[in-house]
C-alpha cells in the first residue's frame, strides 16, 4: 500500500472510530462500571471484533452475508438481540459507587468484558456492509492482498484504541463525580436505552439490494 493511499485511510479510520455507535456506547458502559483500567478490556475486544470483520470481509465471507437474504438477517438478528440484552443488564445493573463495586469480588471478569467488545461488532452486519463498501477503495488488486489487510486492520486497531480509550476515560470520570444510588442508577438507565436505541437501529438496516 503506497504511502499517500494509506493516509487516506488513517483519515478515514478516524472518521470511522469516531462514529457515534454501538462500540462506542459499549466503551463507555464500561468506564461507567468497571473504571478505566478493567473498563478499557471492553476495547480490547472490540478491536479483536473489527479484525474478525476484516478476516471476514478479506476472505469473501462478508461478500456472501451481504448477498445471502437469509445469512444476512442471521447476523443481523444476533447482533439485535445481543444488544437489547446487554442493554436490559445495564438497566438493571446495582447502584453501587465503583468504590464499593472494587471492594467485592468483581462479577464482571476481564475475559468477559472482552468477549462482550468482540461480540459487538463482530456480530454486526452493518460493520461487514460497511468495509465492504469503503476497504476496496484503498486495495491495489495487483498487489499482495494479505499484506494490505494486515497493514488496514492495524490501523484500525490503532485508531480505535485511542479513541476508545477516550470514550472509556470519559465515563470513569463522569463514574468518579457521582455520588448517590440515584445518580448511578440514572446513568445506568441511561445506557441501557442507550444499547437498545442501538439494537432497534440495526434492526432497521437492510441489506443492499
């Protein structure tokens, strides 16, 4: 990948990593819960996700989910459910300070918060629509394939890493200024809506003709 071409995409990646979205709501839900440093294991896995979209969309799986009808609302209806329902736990989440979350025997494992982040947007058919339609454009087909997928889910591993980092940072801070159950649970609620909103979106999106 020619270097001027590839700063086309880190652009475009940041455009991308900065979208409002499912990712996003996730990234924050843990900075809300969990602080930054167990929260930020949510972006661990979302990253793991986009490179599983990448490893998808690069082997033509992608291809074949867009064009299947019956693939594509497999994918698509997993990824609704799986938001709705991390949504329905974020509402009902306890309103407890993460001071006093800290103290006990945490619930929520690094591993699981992974596993969430990675199942967000790998399960997500709007996220393989999308670099269906954007990744072609910087691929030089008369070069090494691998090579250029390897150097395009790098950078958007990285892109992603910072600017969920940011989300992340973010809600573990607004976290640090609340100080009654009624604030948390406030917050919590919030986020919940905030995942269904997202899971009701993508049940929206079709595939394209």
């Amino acid at each position: 990948m020619e270097i001027s071409v590839w700063l086309a995409f880190f652009a475009a990646s940041w455009a991308i990593s900065l979208s409002p979205g499912a990712g996003a709501i996730a990234a924050m839900s843990s900075g809300l819960n969990h602080g930054f440093r167990r929260g930020y294991f949510t972006t661990v896995g979302l990253i793991l996700g986009i490179l599983t979209q990448i490893v998808v969309v690069g082997a033509g799986l992608g291809a074949l989910i867009a064009a299947s009808s019956l693939g594509f609302l497999i994918v698509k209806w997993l990824g609704v459910a799986y938001l709705v329902y991390l949504g329905i736990q974020q509402w009902r989440a306890p309103a407890k300070p993460l001071v006093a979350a800290d103290a006990d025997q945490p619930t929520v494992t690094r591993g699981q918060l992974v596993l969430r982040g990675w199942a967000i947007n790998a399960v997500n058919p709007k996220g393989t629509v999308f670099l269906l339609a954007v990744v072609p454009q910087f691929l030089d087909l008369h070069a090494s394939l691998a090579h250029q997928y390897l150097v395009i889910g790098a950078t958007l591993a990285f892109t992603d890493a910072v600017v969920m980092a940011g989300y992340t940072a973010l809600a573990a801070r607004v976290l640090s200024m609340l100080r009654s159950a009624r604030q948390i649970r406030i917050m919590n609620r919030s986020f919940g809506s905030l995942f269904i909103a997202a899971g009701a979106l993508l049940a929206t999106f079709k595939r394209a003709a």
